[in-house]
C-alpha cells in the first residue's frame, strides 16, 4: 500500500531536517509552491534528493550575526553589494536548488541591482554564500551544481572558506573575497564575544576592529 502525505501534515522540529527521496523537478517545484516565501524552512535539492531544515534559534542568531558582519567588512572596505538573504536558486539543466542562510553578489553587485526574478541560466549565482550547521552532501553538491564561487560554513565554532576549484570545493585559509584583510578571524572572536556582551556590542566592537585592521 502507498500512503501519500502532504507536507501540511508533516512537522519538521527545529534544528532538524526531512529527506525525501527520488523526488522529480516537477514535484521540487510543487514542494517550492507549497512551501510559499514567507517561511521559516530551508530546502536543498539535487538529483532527485530533497532536504527540508527548519533552523533552530540558536542556528539563526549565528546567521544574523556572520550576515551582519560580512555587511559590515563589505562596507568599510567601500565595495558594492547586493544581500538576497534566503532566495532559492535554482537550475533545472542541473537539477539543483538550493536556499543558503544568507548570500551576497559582491564582484557582480552591479548587474543584479533592481533584479527582483532570477534565471540562473542567465543571471550568474550568488559570489558568497554562508551556510550555519551544515550536514548533508545534499546542500554542497547543490552549490557545486550551481556554481557558487564562495561558501563559508559555520558550525562547531568554526568558520570554513570553501573555493569552487570546477567541480569541488577546495577550503581555504583565508577569504579571496577579502584579500590579507583576516575576516573568519575577527568573526569568530566577536561571535564569541557576543555570548557575553551581546549581538549589537559585539557588532559596533566588530566595525571597529575592522577599521584598525584597514588603518595598519
């Protein structure tokens, strides 16, 4: 007997995710419509493989805050940006989508400014994305299908630069899009530093270690 059920009827607890399987394009795009905009989950889709994740709180503080960080880096080095947060990328020909925590075009701001519709076939992916607690191949083949340039992973108090080298991903010690300036370094002491002074201390304290650092 086959039991069909519909994703109303299933709860996913935060901090945790739902695998289906032998899922077609056609049925990922059904999902995505589902779904709707205005939700809290994540969805990550290649080849037939579908993960729906619904961030715990601790999960979404972590990316409001590297977010905000990266925003803050971006604009004291004085380079533009456009932030697309949560938008799902996608490209059929690939048969891959995926919603990262937070995203940025940083070397191609400039051709995606007023861009509301993407096309990935046309519009180039995301230069960054971040992702918090990574933990499926699903997501990192989506990104490589996809050809995002840059994905940084945060989990177990570390912070991963991660380089699309063609068809993998190299990590890195450092952030290209950054040059010498040492970014996952300062991240990493201010999210700590947050636990204790919090998020909007730990964001001014932030701003101004990055202007000390351009100003050596």
């Amino acid at each position: 007997m086959v039991v069909t059920l519909q994703l109303r009827q299933i709860d996913v607890q935060p901090g945790q995710y739902l695998t289906l399987r032998e899922i077609s394009w056609a049925e990922f795009e059904a999902v995505l419509e589902e779904l709707g905009e205005h939700r809290a989950s994540r969805v990550a889709y290649y080849q037939g493989l579908l993960e729906i994740r619904m961030p715990s709180p601790e999960h979404e503080v972590d990316k409001e805050l590297i977010g905000d960080m990266v925003k803050i880096v971006l604009d004291e080095l004085e380079l533009d940006w456009e932030p697309y947060g949560s938008t799902t990328f996608k490209r059929s020909q690939m048969a891959a989508g995926v919603e990262p925590d937070t995203c940025f075009y940083i070397q191609n701001a400039r051709q995606m400014i007023g861009k509301r519709r993407l096309d990935l076939s046309v519009d180039p992916p995301p230069d960054l994305a971040i992702e918090i607690d990574v933990t499926s191949k699903t997501q990192l083949s989506a990104y490589v299908a996809l050809g995002v340039p840059e994905l940084w992973c945060y989990g177990g108090g570390k912070l991963q630069v991660f380089v699309l080298n063609q068809t993998e991903y190299v990590e890195m010690e450092t952030s290209p899009t950054f040059g010498n300036l040492p970014v996952i370094e300062g991240i990493l002491q201010f999210l700590q530093f947050s636990l204790t002074e919090g998020s909007s201390t730990a964001r001014r304290a932030f701003r101004q270690w990055v202007r000390e650092a351009l100003a050596q």
